[in-house]
C-alpha cells in the first residue's frame, strides 16, 4: 500500500484553511493526528525477528508495541502453532503459575509486563515468532505509516488541530465535527482478531 504524503496532507490543509504553510508549519497538527489514530488502534505492525530457544522466559515488545493482534510461534518444521491466549489473571496468573511449577513445555499463554511478553509454558523448543500488533506511530511529521486508505482522515484531524492553534472558531466547529465522524468510522472498521479458545 502507498503512504500518504507529507505533501499532499501539507496541500489539503493548505486549501481547507485558505493558508499557505509550508515545511515543517504543520508538523506538530500532523503529529497529534497520527497519535490520535494510533491511540485508537488504527496502526498495525509486524515482527517476525525474535527467536526463542527452550527455557526462554520472554519476548521484547516490538518498536511502538500498544497491545497485540496475535502472536503465534513457528517450529523448526515451519509448523505455525494457534496463537497464544492472553492470561486472564493478567501478570499476576502468570507470577503465580511460575512459582508453583518451572517446568517447560507448549506455549500456550501469556503475558506482559514491563515492555516484555512473558510466556506459559517457557517453550521446551526452539521457535520462531511472529507478532502482530497495534502500534504506536513514531513522532514524525516526515514518513507518515499510515496508508492513503486513511488519507481523508489524516487531512481531517490535521486541519482540526492546525485551526485548534489558530484559534479559528468556525473552522473548529466543521472540521472537529468532520474529523470526529472519521475516526469514529475508521474505528468502528477496524478489523479485529477472533477469539481463540482450546477445547
């Protein structure tokens, strides 16, 4: 998919508003739009470049990491296992489960705490791994992760909170009201990982 660009987004405004910012004027309206978005779990991630060998505890949270999609672990014969169940008693499940038995074995559960995953069972082998996730979007104005998918947004919540500094009243009302309609629609869009349960 093609990113949108910091031009087109710098244009758009640029009409919406009757301006003519340039550079790095908008960056911070930009910024707080794509913070909004990703508060909302709009961005997704992958990463497959973890590795775990038998007896390992953890996995690091992936850059930008939010919460996960899923997160599922690949054997040595290329075997993609179900993915991991979040523990329902949260760390402290988890700190209890260890306590009372430090075996390994199949993963099954887990997790977080501290930007770290935890797992249960620690894998009695060596797996790859493949996490996906709601992520955070990095705090640049210069490559935007989001898809042109999201482009009538980003313009939106850019003109909203570029007004917002401006203290434009009238274009805080309609392009509040327009920018809230379009979050509200891309969340309510949003696909979301089915449940998984073990019988």
């Amino acid at each position: 998919m093609t990113a949108i660009a910091k031009a087109d987004i710098i244009t758009d405004v640029n009409l919406n508003l009757a301006t003519s910012f340039s550079g790095t004027q908008l960056d911070n309206a930009i910024i707080r739009t794509l913070m909004d978005m990703s508060h909302r779990g709009l961005l997704v991630g992958t990463d497959s470049s973890q590795t775990l060998v038998s007896g390992d505890l953890t996995l690091n949270f992936p850059t930008g990491y939010r919460s996960a999609i899923s997160i599922t672990l690949i054997d040595s014969d290329s075997a993609v296992k179900a993915p991991l169940i979040k523990l329902p008693g949260g760390h402290l499940e988890y700190r209890e489960l260890r306590e009372n038995d430090a075996a390994t074995g199949e993963v099954q559960y887990y997790s977080e705490f501290n930007e770290k995953i935890y797992l249960w069972r620690p894998p009695g082998q060596a797996y790859t791994t493949l996490i996906e996730y709601r992520k955070n979007h990095a705090k640049t104005a210069d490559t935007i992760e989001f898809s042109t998918d999201f482009e009538n947004l980003v313009f939106a919540g850019t003109t909203f909170w570029k007004a917002c500094s401006l203290s434009r009243s009238k274009s805080i009302e309609i392009w509040g009201a327009i920018y809230r309609d379009l979050l509200q629609t891309a969340v309510l869009n949003r696909r979301e990982q089915p449940s998984i349960t073990r019988g």
